[in-house]
C-alpha cells in the first residue's frame, strides 16, 4: 500500500467505454466490483492519511493525523468487518501522515509529519502495539525526516525508508535491529548524488523483487526511480519520470511490470522494466467525464493484479473509491467501477486475500474507514480434450477461496486458492470413466461473502 473522467488509451487501441456499477449487484456484478460492508467511525482515525492492513490479514491500522493518534482494529476474514482493538500515540509523534506494518508482522512503522520523526512499534499477537522507539531530525546524525510523510519496511526485514517532505526532499533509510528498533544509515537528498526531481515527496513504495523504490514528488509532479541494495538498503537515482500533476502516491503491481502514480489527474500507469526498474509512460485513467478523478490520494493494488483501488476525492467533489481493471493486452487502466465512499478519501489497503478493500476518509476529517467486499473472479482453463481417468482443471481465484467443482456423473471436487495462483485439480467420475463424450466441469468460488462461477467443457477421448 502506498499513498480515474474519460480514458486515455494507446493510439490505435481504439474506445473503451466507461461503466458505473451498482454496488448493490452481488454474484452478477463485474469482478473487483466493491460492495459496501460498513463504514466506521472513531476519534484514533480521525483525518486519516494511511492505512494498512496486516499482512496475515487479522488486523487493521490508521493513523489519525487531527488527534495525533493510530487506531488498531481487528478483521473478519469472510464479511471484512473490523472491531475497534486500542488507540496509541507514540513518544511525542505529532501530525502521523504514514505507516507501514513490518512484512514479517512483528513491528509497525508511524511517519510524523509536524514531528519530523519515525516511530517504532511492537506489534502483539492480539494486535496491541507498544512504542519502543522513536528517531527524530537533528538527533545524532539522523537526517531525512524533515516533515516525515511516508514510511515503509522492506521485505527481508532488514530496512526502513522514510521520505521527507521539506530541507529539499529526501528519502531516509534506516536498518532494523534487535526488537524491531531502527537505526539510521543514510539520507538521499534532492540535489545531491545526481537526485533530482524529488521535492516534497509524498509516497514511495519498494517493488515486489526488491531491486527498486519509488518515490513519488508532490512539487516536481514525477516518480522517482531508485536501484535498491537488498544487502544495504543504500540507494542510487535511475530516472524520474513526469506525472505532469502533483504526484501523491505510487503502487508497484504484484507481477512487477507495471506502476501506477496517484495525482491530481488521475492515475497514471508505466510499464516497468524488471532489470533495471525504468519506467516508460503507458496512460491515464481520468475515470468519466460525471465522475472526473480528482485529488487521487492513495492507491492499492489488489494481490492478483487484477484491479487497482484509487482513493479520490476532496470535500467538493465527494469522488470516492474506484476500481480500474488491468488489461494485458494494452497495458493501460480502463475504469471499471466506482464505490459509494465516505467523501475526502485519502487512502486505500486491500486485504492480503484479496477479498476486501478499505479506504480512509482523510481530507474532511470524518474519522470514518469505508470497508467494501470485491467480487472475486473464477478461472477454469484446461485442455479442451482430455483422457477421462487424468481430467483436470487448473483453477485460479483473484482473492482466497474455497472452490467446489461438480457436473454430471462426476464426484464433488474441492481445493483452497489463494489469490492470483492458479492450481491443478483433478476431477474424477463417480462410476468407470467413458471413453468418449463431453463433459462440462462446473466451478463455484467462495471468497468471504462473495461467490464466483465459471466452467470448462471437455471432450473426451
């Protein structure tokens, strides 16, 4: 997790129109269609910029920038619902405009904007944390954290980065030791090291390989690439790229061959190259000419990849949630859907097994967290002639699920997906299997509270 009008495609890749989905619509909507679970209120997440969930999917966090508070919640895994747990403040944070829950669980990391500061936290099995440590600008060596916006922890467990917002833009890298404590290694400034294009960055996020950060720039409107030391942790400036609108936030699809940046135009996809981390511009996605994409402040990719989560709007407009689906023959976002909301979104998390979104209500100050259930999609592919006695089916879910496999004459099949990895199941027949004919292999998905259906016809031989 990091910090769309009409659609700008490739030339010659022809229209794409726009749908608004009713969210009301269940098992018949589109896939990554949201549908409202709840919204939830209270003070720990008032004016929330950031928020994260687990990745073992049992918690929820925010951080309230009005109270100067994080708000813990725990989740229901099957309808999304969260519980209010405790609210916490740090030692002396002030203004918390990010966070980040470590990828082994253990810690969360709060970025305090008006403290210029990081903050270290332990994270209990129950979802409580408790403050051990705090790094702010000016102590010791520690440098980088002037006007603190953005934070996140490195898979392997080893680093941290924290970007700063003023004293020219920078990215603070910290190496994690001991209980999750953080020691600071190294600031990347603005105009030093060849770094440019990096003032007041707002977001940045580290790519799923782990080769890259980006980082993305409010005042320069670009996104920063950085070739990333899995080692060190230390970095060197690749490119910048033009967003040509403030830049708010940036995501890294799960494959790695895409990224997309939150601005003020909308969301705008690269394509990604997995060697060396440059991006090269694919398209924006402006969302409809009735319900324009303004003020994008966080975006969430979905862990298949097969929707990004767009978190829109300003106390004006009231734009809320919207859900673009990624096409992999053109490469850009065609508009998909778009969610009810809760007005002045800030940011969006989905959940780790792809069946819930939720998305803060940060810019009005409303203390509210919209929490939506996805419409998963099922995958049957298989070989259209089969040997009865070897038939099969490789089956993908793009959120965790149980899918249940039936037809005529054939025993019930079951296997547990998780989202976005296919796997092989075989189908086998009550009696003796034929020699010869067709048979259509029926496929029911339960992810949360959502179901998916899809089939595959066979002949065989």
């Amino acid at each position: 997790m990091s910090r769309t009008r009409r659609i700008w495609t490739l030339a010659g890749a022809g229209s794409t129109a726009a749908l608004t989905v009713a969210l009301a619509v269940a098992v018949a909507a589109p896939s990554g269609a949201l549908r409202e679970v709840e919204i939830v209120g209270h003070p720990s997440i008032s004016n929330a910029n950031d928020v994260e969930v687990a990745g073992d999917g049992k918690h929820f966090c925010g951080v309230g920038f009005s109270g100067d508070s994080i708000g813990v919640f725990s989740r229901n895994a099957n309808t999304g619902d969260i519980t209010f747990v405790e609210e916490t403040d740090g030692d002396g944070f002030d203004a918390p405009e990010g966070i980040s829950v470590a990828p082994n669980g253990n810690n969360v990391y709060v970025a305090g904007l008006a403290s210029n500061s990081v903050h270290s936290y332990e994270r209990d099995a129950d979802g409580t944390l408790n403050n051990i440590d705090s790094d702010v600008q000016g102590d010791g060596a520690t440098t980088g954290l002037d006007e603190a916006t953005d934070v996140v922890a490195a898979a392997g467990n080893k680093h941290v980065y924290v970007t700063g917002k003023t004293n020219q833009g920078s990215v603070a890298l910290f190496h994690r030791v001991a209980n999750g404590t953080l020691v600071w290694a190294d600031a990347f400034l603005h105009g030093t090291e060849d770094i440019v294009d990096m003032r007041q960055p707002r977001g940045l996020t580290i790519s799923p390989d782990g080769k890259n950060l980006y980082v993305a720039s409010g005042q320069d409107g670009t996104v920063v690439t950085f070739k990333r030391f899995k080692d060190t942790g230390q970095l060197d400036f690749v490119e910048s790229d033009k967003v040509f609108s403030s830049a708010n936030g940036v995501e890294v699809a799960p494959d790695g061959k895409r990224v997309y940046v939150a601005s003020n135009e909308g969301v705008r996809t690269f394509s990604r190259n997995t060697q060396t981390g440059a991006l090269t511009p694919i398209g924006l996605t402006e969302g409809t000419d009735e319900k324009p994409l303004t003020t994008v402040g966080g975006l969430s990719a979905a862990p298949a990849g097969d929707h990004v989560y767009a978190a829109a709007g300003t106390t004006v407009s009231g734009v809320a949630t919207l859900a673009t689906k990624r096409s992999t023959k053109l490469g850009y976002q065609e508009f998909d859907n778009m969610g009810t909301g809760i007005g002045g979104t800030s940011a969006a998390d989905t959940s780790p097994d792809g069946r819930h979104v939720y998305v803060s209500g940060g810019s009005n100050g409303s203390g509210k967290i919209g929490v939506y259930s996805r419409q998963p999609k099922l995958d049957l592919k298989g070989k259209k002639r089969q040997v009865a006695s070897k038939l099969a089916v490789k089956a993908e879910c793009s959120a965790d699920c149980k899918v249940v496999l039936t037809g005529k004459g054939l025993k019930t099949a079951t296997a547990k997906l998780q989202a976005g990895e296919p796997k092989r199941v075989r189908v086998r027949f009550k009696n003796s299997p034929p020699s010869s004919g067709k048979v259509t292999i029926k496929g029911k998905a339960k992810a949360g509270d959502r179901t998916a259906f899809d089939k595959l016809k066979v002949t065989l031989k």
